[in-house]
C-alpha cells in the first residue's frame, strides 16, 4: 500500500566521498553497537532478583544519550562523525570493563 510518503524524498542530497561515507556508516554501526550493549546491561539487571533501579536507570538514561549522538550525526560534518565514533568506542570500552 502506497501512503505517497516518501522517506528517501525527504533527504537533502549532497555529494560525499567514499571515505565519508564509510565514517558515517562506521560511526552509525558504533553507535548501534553501544546501544546493544546499554540494552543487554538493562537486561542482565532487570533479571536479578533484586535489580539495582538506580544502575538500571543510569544505564537507560546513557543509552538514550547515545540514541540522540547518533541521531544527531550529520553525514557531511566528517570531524563530528570522527569525534562521535571516538567517544561511542570509548564509552563501550568502559561499558565492557564495568562489567566485568
């Protein structure tokens, strides 16, 4: 069924470089990495018998912030797009290591 909303009508076209468009994805992927990550932790938490509502509420809220970063990436801004993929790869490491 067509609802004559055309999603990819709505995205500014621009020309970019191979090379930023692999950033971009890269940075995407990251974000959606740490994401994953943020969710299996609320998971992991919520299954204990006695779950830690604060830590569980932590991690949402640094999940949402990561939601709105990767939102908020703009595909030409290629130092932003470095920048942010830096910080998300930091943020699982320490994620990873709090875990253990």
């Amino acid at each position: 069924m067509d609802s004559g909303i055309s999603i990819t009508g709505r995205i500014e076209q621009f020309s970019w470089s191979t090379q930023e468009a692999v950033g971009y994805e890269a940075a995407i992927e990251a974000a959606n990495h740490l994401i994953g990550a943020y969710t299996a932790r609320i998971a992991q938490q919520q299954a204990q018998k006695q779950p830690d509502q604060s830590l569980i509420s932590e991690l949402q809220q640094a999940r949402t912030s990561v939601v709105h970063s990767r939102d908020t990436l703009v595909a030409q801004d290629s130092d932003q797009v470095a920048t942010q993929r830096a910080i998300f790869n930091v943020q699982l490491a320490e994620l990873e290591r709090r875990a253990e």
